[in-house]
C-alpha cells in the first residue's frame, strides 16, 4: 500500500457529529476514491475524482461530501454522522492510463464508528 | 446493474491448492482484478488480467479468464498458512476506472 495515506486509523463519533477522513498519494496520480467496506457485502464505491477539481459520486454517496482541489489530497467528509455509515473505509487512487491494468493502490483503511 | 459475485468460504490443508471462483455480470470490464486483504488491514493488490487474455501465471497465482461465461478463477499452488485471507475479485478500468467488488472469500488454510 505504498503511497497513500489514510487518516485516522481509528475514529468514534456520535450521531450527528461532523468529521472529515484525509487521504493523500505522493505518486501523482490522476484517479482517487473512496470505498467502505462492510460485512458481506465487499467493497462499495462512495466518490471518486479524475482529477483536480473533479467529483463524481459513486455507488452509496448519501451522506457524504468531497473535494479534489489539489492532486494529492481528497478528503472525504461526513455531514452529519449515523450508525448506518460505521464502516471501514479506504482511499484508493491509481494513473489515468498506461500499463499494468491502471494499478489501483488502496490505502490501509479507517475504522469508523458511530454510536 | 453491475453485480460480482464469489463464494464466501473456502477450507483447505496446507500444500493443497486453492481455487477461489468469481462471476462478474458486466462484459465490458476491461481488467478483472484479485486482491487479498489481510486482518485488521488493506487491500493487496495480487494479480490482475485484461479481459482479452485466458489465462495469467505469476509464481504461485493462476489466473483464469473464461470470458463467454464470465467467470474469473483464481488458484494457489502450494497453499500456506499465510496465505489464509480474504480474497476479492473486482471489475474494473475504463475511463474512470472504477473498480466494482465482489464480497470476497475468506480462505482458511489449515495446518
């Protein structure tokens, strides 16, 4: 998982609070995303980015916001937090194009819970 | 919609091998992707294969491609005790590059 950085590691939060998990990559790459992982049901896609100033919502966006305003860095943020989004949940990002299936790098994760 | 879908348990002795099966719906998918994930961590990505190819092999890793099914296998020659995790097969590529997850197989290795 080299190159993408996750934090926090671990986070409690109680309903209705706000907070914002950072993810950056220092390998200059175009695409980012955001996954959370739940029991049984693998992987699903939050938000992800093409790039700087690019925003597309993914798979299970409800609830969440984010941004891309430089090539590093994007945060994801919880508006106002619930049980349902206790989760684990991983940034990835990954080159444009090129060789190697476009190789998509995941950070290590954040465990989130909501109480 | 795009589904993936892969069996959730697997048990095998040590130095048997492993094959780990997926289904995938969505024929356009330009890589099909295996990734492992250990306790308490992150994604490792393994292997992957372009959708035009039957068949990859990396050391240990066999991959296999049938395309007019859409089924994705992978194998683990020699399995070993540290290679117990949970695996995930995805689709994925094309222009945004989005990666779509199958709920993964946990793959128990017993000594």
């Amino acid at each position: 998982n080299a190159g993408v950085t996750q934090t926090p590691k671990f986070q409690v939060l109680k309903t209705g609070q706000s907070m914002t998990l950072q993810c950056a990559q220092d390998m200059n790459h175009e695409y980012m995303s955001w996954y959370r992982q739940d029991p049984g049901m693998g992987l699903r896609l939050i938000h992800y980015s093409v790039g700087a100033g690019i925003t597309d919502q993914g798979e299970v966006p409800n609830g969440y916001n984010v941004s891309r305003s430089t090539t590093e860095d994007f945060p994801l943020r919880l508006l106002s937090a619930a049980p349902s989004q206790t989760s684990v949940y991983f940034c990835a990002s990954s080159y444009r194009t090129g060789a190697g299936g476009n190789t998509i790098y995941f950070g290590e994760g954040s465990w989130l819970t909501v109480v | 919609g795009e589904d993936v879908e892969q069996s959730l348990f697997l048990s095998v002795r040590e130095g048997d091998s492993s094959v780990i099966n997926c289904t995938y719906t969505d024929s356009s998918s330009t890589y099909l992707y295996w990734y492992k994930q250990e306790p308490g961590a992150g994604l490792q990505l393994l292997t992957y294969i372009f959708s035009n190819m039957d068949m990859k092999q990396d050391q240990r890793l066999t991959v296999l491609l049938n395309k007019k099914d859409k089924h994705l296998s992978l194998r683990i020659a020699d399995t070993q005790t540290g290679d117990s995790a949970i695996y995930f097969c995805a689709e994925g590529g094309g222009a945004t590059n989005k990666l779509i997850f199958g709920t993964g197989t946990l793959l128990a290795v017993q000594p």
